[in-house]
C-alpha cells in the first residue's frame, strides 16, 4: 500500500543518509538556499527595553541531491514528510536576536521532500530582536528595524541565501494596535566578520514603522495642555481667597506626575530627548514660576493689609517695567481728566 511504499522509500532514503554533510553532489559547490516569509505580526515594540517582538512565517528551499528518487519504484510516491532534525538544514540565524533560541520547537516540524530533491521547511517563528529606538519625536516617531538572516558557520562558497520572492508577503498581517507599518523591504547586504576573511551572504528584513499617536495625544499632550493653560486661572483667583498658592501647587504635582508617566515609558538614555518630554518640562518650569508669582502676590497682598508699603524699587519695576512689558493698562482719572496709565492690576 501507500503507507508501506511511503514507509520503505524513508528508510531508504536514510539508510546511507549523513545530516552533518551538506547535500551537494560536488563539495566545492554550495548549497542554493532561497528563503521568503510572511509577516504575521508585530506582537510588540518595546520602548524602554528597545526590542521588537515579531511572529513570522519561514520558507525554506534547497536542492539536495543525496535525496532523490524513482518515484515508480515506490508506488508512485513522489514525496514525504521527514522530520528536521533527520535531515540536513541550513543554519540560517537570526543576527539581530536578543533571545535563547532552541531547536526543541524547529524539530515539531517536518520537511517536504520531493522526488527531484526539493526540500521545503516551512515553520512558524516568533523572534524577539534588538532595535535601537531614536524617540526625539516621541510620539510622533518612525522606527526603523532590521531582521538580518544569515548562515553562522557558511560562507558564501558553501551556503547562498536569496530571496524566494521579491516581496515580504503581507496578506495574513494582523495590524498592531500602537505601530503602523509603513513597510517591509528585502535587502541583500554581504556580512564580513572581524575573525574570517570571507562574506557571508544574507537577507535583511527592513520594517518601517510609524508610532499611533491617538492614544498619547488622547492620555498626555491633552491633559498637559489643559494644566498648562489652567495656570492662567491661577492669576485670576483673589488673594484673599487663600487658594491662590495651592492652585498653583496642584497644578506643578499634576504636571510631575505626567512627566514621572512619561519617563517611565521611555529608555534610559542620553543621546535624545522626546518633544513630549520637553513638553512636560517646559509646562513644569511656567508651572514653578507661576507658584513663584502666587508666592509673592499672596504676600504683597497681606503686608498691605498689615499697613506696609511697597518697597520704591519695587513699585517702580512693577507699575512701569512690567507693565508696560505684559501690556497691562488701567483707566484713571486725576483733575477732571482721564488717561490710560499703566498699573500692576495683577497685584490687586
């Protein structure tokens, strides 16, 4: 039956079989190894530890020639399933990995070999990969990560590597809920090592990737805006409502707290800042000069009503300097006759 011819051609086939020798018939030749996957989803781009989570479809394709049979004189089977770790496979590493990998997993799955000598492995991978972030426009950054693939231990006159497709297949991509992707190019750099003198071939995966900015502007740049632009009511409460300092101190907590937020968020790192970042520190120091300013209101006003009076420097670089400086004008009348004067009405 099928199952015995099928069962008789393995054994065969393995019989006089070496995984440890490259499948080629002249040992000088190298092995053609055409790779292609399908980009399933970008499970997570982490910011703070600058590492990118993706699940990814591999294919395969090589040409062995010590696998090669009449399919006539099997019954017609003209191809078989043989687990991987039976069979001679390529060591395509990932170089840009940050994660233990084990060949536990990769032997779940099997290799379609057919008749000619055509082996196709197909096997699904989830890879956790380096990718150094540049968050200066945080969150209104573009990222850019590799995936580089490359043989570890051949070089180019044992292993080629190309690319099976001209494209990164996308038709089964689950979109990510906090990055876009902008796209997925294929590159064919050469890798050279400091310890050996020949090239590795390789293919690069390069993903764009634009950040979702709904969510931050949403739960940061909003909330942040409104405590900022809360700040001018801090020069609207009177004096004597005794609430003018602790407005002030509620409003620089608040805005700490989203920097604390932020910061939390972000990699530690010197070489860039984020605009959101700087947003929060800017909106941090109006926030402490304006508690500054409730300071010295709130103090100016209970000395007055202790009978005491302003100081003359004091009330020239207020009533003339800053006056006219914040455009601040009242109308007064003197002998019967009014004018605009410039007045700190702020203090009052």
């Amino acid at each position: 039956g099928g199952a015995t011819d099928a069962a008789r051609l393995v054994t065969d086939l393995l019989s006089n079989y070496s995984k440890d020798v490259r499948p080629v018939q002249l040992w000088t030749d190298p092995v053609k190894v055409k790779m292609d996957i399908t980009l399933h989803e970008i499970v997570e781009l982490d910011n703070r530890k600058q590492s990118l989570t993706t699940s990814i479809w591999m294919r395969l394709y090589w040409n062995a020639s010590n696998l090669r049979w009449n399919p006539e004189e099997y019954g017609g089977v003209n191809q078989v399933s043989i687990m991987a770790d039976q069979l001679w496979t390529p060591d395509i590493t990932l170089f840009e990995s940050i994660k233990e990998d084990t060949n536990d997993r990769l032997n779940l799955y099997t290799c379609m070999v057919r008749h000619t000598g055509e082996v196709a492995w197909l096997l699904p991978r989830i890879f956790k990969t380096a990718c150094i972030l540049y968050l200066h426009a945080f969150p209104w950054d573009r990222q850019t990560c590799n995936l580089t693939f490359a043989s570890w231990s051949h070089d180019a006159s044992r292993l080629e590597i190309t690319n099976g497709t001209p494209e990164v297949d996308l038709s089964f991509y689950v979109p990510n809920a906090e990055w876009k992707l902008l796209h997925a190019l294929i590159l064919t750099p050469t890798v050279r090592f400091t310890c050996c003198p020949e090239e590795f071939p390789s293919l690069t995966y390069a993903l764009g990737l634009q950040r979702k900015q709904a969510y931050y502007m949403m739960n940061f740049v909003f909330p942040v805006g409104c405590i900022s632009a809360a700040s001018i009511l801090v020069f609207v409460v009177p004096a004597e409502s005794g609430e003018k300092v602790s407005l002030s101190v509620t409003l620089l907590l608040s805005s700490t707290v989203f920097l604390l937020v932020v910061v939390d968020m972000l990699p530690i790192q010197s070489e860039s800042s984020p605009q959101l970042g700087w947003f929060c520190c800017l909106v941090i120091v109006f926030m402490a000069i304006s508690t500054a300013g409730s300071a010295v209101i709130v103090q100016c006003y209970y000395k007055g009503q202790r009978g005491h009076k302003m100081p003359l420097w004091l009330h020239r670089v207020t009533r003339h300097t800053l006056a006219r400086v914040f455009c601040v004008w009242t109308y007064t009348c003197s002998d019967s006759r009014c004018s605009w004067k410039p007045q700190v009405v702020i203090l009052l």
